[in-house]
C-alpha cells in the first residue's frame, strides 16, 4: 500500500530551505501550507510541461531558456 501512496504523490521540485529564504529576504513569512501544499509544486510542473511542450513543438528534445 505504501507504494501505492508514493505513486500518488508527485516527486517535490523545489528545495524547501531555499523557498523558505526567498521569501524571508523578502520580509516576509512562510505558511507551512506554501511548503507543504500541492499549490507550489504543481505551479512549477506547469510550468515545466510548457516548455517542454514548445521544445518538442520546435522539434528539439532539449529544453532550453527560451522555452521557459
């Protein structure tokens, strides 16, 4: 079963500590929900499916900058 709730769970693309910084040399504070929720992870997913979705348009496999 503990694999089935792995599987479910997609992998964190982002490094929590650094999250945590960013924000703060902003001057502010971080909700354990912008961590630990669904909200930020999937935002960069998002993110990085379009551009891979515009390399494979141009006919590359390489993901570059200007897909971003």
């Amino acid at each position: 079963m503990a694999k089935k709730a792995a599987a479910a769970t997609p992998d964190v693309l982002f490094v929590k500590s650094k999250i945590r910084d960013y924000i703060k040399s902003k001057g502010c504070n971080t909700s354990g929900d912008v961590i630990d929720g669904p909200a930020l992870n999937a935002a960069i997913t998002g993110i990085l499916d379009k551009a891979i979705g515009r390399a494979k348009a141009n006919g590359r496999k390489t993901v570059q900058e200007k897909d971003l």
